[in-house]
C-alpha cells in the first residue's frame, strides 16, 4: 500500500508551505532507483569522507561546511545530467502543495501548483521538498543516508 506524508517548509518569503507526498507506485518508484542511486551515491561518499569520528547517529556529528559544500555540488550536478527541472518535476508527481496536485502541465490554477510558482527564487525549499520526497520514497532503502546528506537544509520540518 502506497503511504503518504505531510511536511511543512517555509518558503524564501517566511511564509509556510505544507507539502503531502505520496509514495511512488512499486514499479515506478524501483524504476527510478538506479538513477536515485548514482545520483546520490557520490554525495554519500563525499560525506563519508568525515567519518563517524564520536559513534553513535550521523545526524549527530558535526558536519564540515565544506564537505556538505562540495557534497551538494556534486549532488546537483548530477540533478542536471538527469535532466534537471524535468528530472525534479518527474520527481515531485505525486506531491501536493496546500492541498494543490503537481501540474505536470506547468500551469498553475486552483486545483494545481506548477514547478515556477513554487520554486522561482526559492531554490531552498526546492532542495528541501526533493529530500522530502526521496526520503518517503527511499528511507528504508537508504537508511537515513539520504537524510544526512541534505539535514542541514530541512531546518523547517
């Protein structure tokens, strides 16, 4: 059964945006895997690089600014050679934002919210919302690494 999860972001305007995911359907969601995997995996490793010096939890160890720097370099590079806003907007087709569907359409109305109403100066939550969903879509696969990878940006859940 495909679960589904809300969160709350705050956008570049302080104003706050609550967002619904819903998993991917199995096929889907194991289709869109391998380029998860590769588009991720080098941020992982990037990350690993700082150890896990104190034991214990990842998200409970200081993170090294320029690690995570280069960490997200890599990580949307590899957003743009999976074809970037398209790839994010494949990524974001079972999402609502305040109760709106994702227009795969780009047009935004009542009933939808579009990939430029939402995220046009506000790359940030952009950020935060792809965690989101790839977490609810991921986590058990991934092990909070995903998490760890992009925490530092989820700073409104």
């Amino acid at each position: 059964m495909r679960k589904s999860e809300e969160r709350c972001f705050v956008d570049a305007d302080g104003n706050e945006q609550v967002y619904k995911v819903t998993q991917f359907p199995g096929e889907e969601g194991f289709n869109l895997l391998p380029e998860i995997v590769e588009m991720i995996g080098d941020s992982l490793a990037k990350l690993a690089t700082m150890g896990n010096s104190g034991g214990g939890d990842f998200l409970d160890q200081d993170i090294d600014a320029s690690l995570l720097g280069e960490a997200l370099t890599v990580f949307s590079k590899k957003i743009a050679e999976k074809g970037g806003a398209e790839f994010i907007k494949k990524l974001l087709a079972g999402t609502t934002r305040n109760g709106k569907e994702f227009s795969k359409m780009g047009i935004s109305s009542n009933q939808t919210w579009s990939f430029n109403e939402a995220f046009t100066g506000n790359y940030s939550e952009m950020f935060r919302v792809v965690a989101f969903v790839l977490e609810a879509n991921y986590k058990s696969f991934l092990s909070g690494s995903l998490t760890g990878i992009l925490n530092p940006l989820q700073k409104d859940q």
